[in-house]
C-alpha cells in the first residue's frame, strides 16, 4: 500500500510537470546582426543572470532555445529587460579566505549580458552571477561603468575594511537639489538601496526613466490555517520475541497545523519555504493470543500524541484562472508529549510500559490553490521510528492525510 502511495505522487509529479501551463509574455530580442524579432518569451523570473531563454513566434507553438551570447539585447515587455555590453568589471571576492588585502579593485575587461533596473538620465544596471553582486550606471549616453564597492583585508588580515567608492562616484557624476549630503554617505551597496537612490535623482531630475524592476511584491509572506483528516497505521516488532509484535489498526483522526509559507521572490513566485507546527495523535488497542503468559493473552495500548514540525521547500505549477498546483517536500521533526504504549496481561496487570520517542522522517505532498486563499492537499509522511529508544524493538509509523487550507495572511 505505501509502495502504491509513493507510485502514485511521483506519477502525479510527473503528469503536473508535462501538462502544467507554461507563462510565455510579450517580447522581443535584437541579434547580433541588430535585427529586431518581436516573440514571447518564456518568463522565468531569472534570480541570475540567464544563459538562455526560450521563446516563441508569433502564430507558432514551436519552442526556440536563445543562446544569450548571441543576442545583444532581448526584454519581456513591462517587465525585465537584458543589454549585452562590453566593460570592465572587478570580480575581488567578498569571502575571508579568498579576500585581498589591496584596496583597488582589479578591472578586467569583459563582455557581459546585464539586468537593466533603471533606464534614464541616470540608468542602473546590475550583474548577478551566483555569489558575485556587481553594479553599473551610466549617465546619458557616457560609458558604463561599474559602481565600486570592495571588502578588503587590513591589520595583518586580522580585520576587514570596506572601500566605498561608488558613493563618490554618486556625489561626482548624479547630484541633484533634493539630494541631501547623507543620502550619499549612508547609501548602502545593495539593490533596494540603489533602485531608490536612482528613482530619486531621474524624478529629482525631472526627466523621463523607466524601471524595469517590479514593484515590491505582496503576498511573499502567507499564514494559513490548515485542519486535515489523518489516517494513520503502526507496527513494533521485537527481534528477540514474538510477545510484542503487533500491527495496529489503521485510526483516522482530526487534527490542525498553522503553515507559515515564505515566497522566494524570483523564478515567478514558483518556490517557497514551509514550516508548519502541527498537532497530531493517535490512539489504539490490539489483543494478541500468546502462549507465553498466564490467560493467553496480551494487550498493547498505544496512547501518543505530537507536535509534528515540517520543515521544506514547495514548487507551483501555475494554471489558469488564478489557479495553481504544488508540489512539496519536507524534513519533518516530532516533540512528542507524555506518549507510551502499555502491555497487559488478560486480568489488566501491566507487563511493560513503553515511552514513545520518534525518529524524524520526510513528508511529500502534492495539492492546489485557488486564488491564493483556499488550498487542499494530499500529504504521505514516509515511515519513522516511534520507540528509538529501544535497541531490540522495531517500529513503524506512517500518516496520509488530506489537508484544508485557508490563508487569511
């Protein structure tokens, strides 16, 4: 039966990756030959700077793979824009043990594909390549030119010092009225901090600019009340005596987990992070006949409860009519409370009491969300350990649930 579970979401996991609906947008890319071709273009929300994308003609379903190092300029309308440009670029690591302990940084020509942030006046540009943050800017129709910023080593590499140049750079080339001294001098190297300084000095400027970074985005942070339906089984087994192996019946039961659910905000909103505390507990009696003990028989009585915290990543699959389907799994954790399962004679004399202490185990879970507030799910927590305490004893537990959600934050 749980090998049939298992089958059963993977095969779902595969079928929702096939079928699900793929976001091509309005677009366009100039070549190398400076030739312009309108398309769509598959929207990924690139967290990095993108290698390739894959794009569409117009009145054609074929999908066509872009290979960016051909392409010197392509853009989803309204919402991202890329420029490929030669320029110098200092690529000093910002890890201690790689880190240099000369100040300047080392410019190396390069040719690179850029994120426009900004486009104006002043026009801000960025290049993320895993842990490498750099930004450009430019104003009119000067040169690119990175904004230089460098961690650095001092007092025999015992300390670390911070070359802050680009706010110079700032107070030099972008000075404008309504600029105070301190905006430039407490100005951070980062890409909140930049997009608002440059969003200042074009409107300070009273000229024309477009953003190509989206708006902050909302619903990055959900708290959803998530009541389910459990069905849960258990079985011990004892490898020196038969006197206590028992295999529980399957016990449905009610129980209630509050999820806080984190966006990351790239890739569309695709991925999230989900830590849910939940309540959870089981209940169960089961009569052997035995030969070992007076009367015959022997009764195992299960009494645990729990607060389960799973701990994972998700992935949507969006759909249409502000709809979407997910996947997750997780690393799930359990506090157990005053748990035991009681073994007695026929008369009702306890033989044994056992304390439950559960092992961690994994969760997959596979559902759907409408309208970002209702949600059902079908979750399968993988076997675990509930006596790990207890060398000689083997146990299994496992729980399917199916799962209600509304999110009212």
């Amino acid at each position: 039966m749980k090998k049939q579970i298992l089958f059963l979401v993977l095969t779902l996991v595969l079928s929702i990756n096939s079928y699900s609906q793929i976001t091509y947008e309005n677009g366009y890319f100039i070549d190398q030959n400076n030739k312009k071709t309108d398309c769509l273009i598959e929207n990924l929300d690139w967290k990095n700077i993108p290698t390739s994308f894959k794009y569409k003609l117009p009145e054609s379903q074929d999908i066509i793979i872009a290979d960016i190092k051909t392409i010197k300029e392509f853009a989803i309308s309204g919402e991202s824009k890329y420029i490929r440009t030669s320029l110098k670029i200092d690529r000093s690591s910002k890890f201690i043990e790689n880190m240099s302990t000369d100040k300047d940084p080392v410019f190396k020509e390069e040719t690179l594909l850029l994120k426009v942030l900004i486009e104006g006046k002043a026009s801000l540009y960025m290049y993320d390549e895993g842990s490498l943050t750099r930004f450009f800017y430019k104003v009119n129709d000067a040169e690119i030119k990175q904004l230089v910023y460098k961690p650095y080593l001092i007092n025999g590499n015992s300390s670390i010092a911070k070359n802050n140049y680009f706010r110079e750079q700032l107070f030099i080339d972008l000075k404008c009225d309504n600029i105070l001294q301190r905006d430039y001098e407490n100005l951070s190297y980062d890409r909140r901090a930049l997009l608002k300084f440059f969003i200042k000095y074009n409107k300070c400027s009273d000229t024309n600019f477009t953003e190509f970074e989206k708006k902050e985005k909302k619903d990055l942070f959900n708290l959803t009340v998530r009541p389910r339906l459990n069905n849960s089984s258990l079985s011990i087994s004892n490898s020196n005596t038969d006197l206590y192996n028992f295999e529980f019946d399957s016990k449905s039961s009610l129980s209630l987990g509050v999820e806080a659910e984190f966006i990351l905000p790239f890739n569309r909103n695709k991925w999230s992070l989900i830590v849910e505390p939940t309540y959870q507990f089981y209940k169960a009696e089961k009569t052997n006949e035995t030969t070992s003990l007076v009367g015959g028989e022997i009764t195992a009585k299960v009494d645990y409860k729990s607060v389960e915290l799973p701990i994972g990543v998700r992935h949507y699959f969006f759909l249409k009519n502000d709809s979407k389907i997910f996947i997750n799994a997780s690393y799930l954790i359990d506090f157990g409370s005053n748990s035991k399962i009681e073994f007695s004679r026929k008369d009702g004399s306890i033989i044994n009491s056992l304390d439950i202490k559960s092992g961690s185990t994994f969760a997959l879970g596979i559902g759907g969300k409408l309208h970002d507030k209702y949600s059902i799910e079908f979750r399968y927590l993988i076997n675990r350990t509930i006596l790990k305490n207890y060398l000689f004893l083997d146990s299994s537990y496992s729980t399917a649930s199916l799962i209600l959600g509304y999110s009212f934050f």
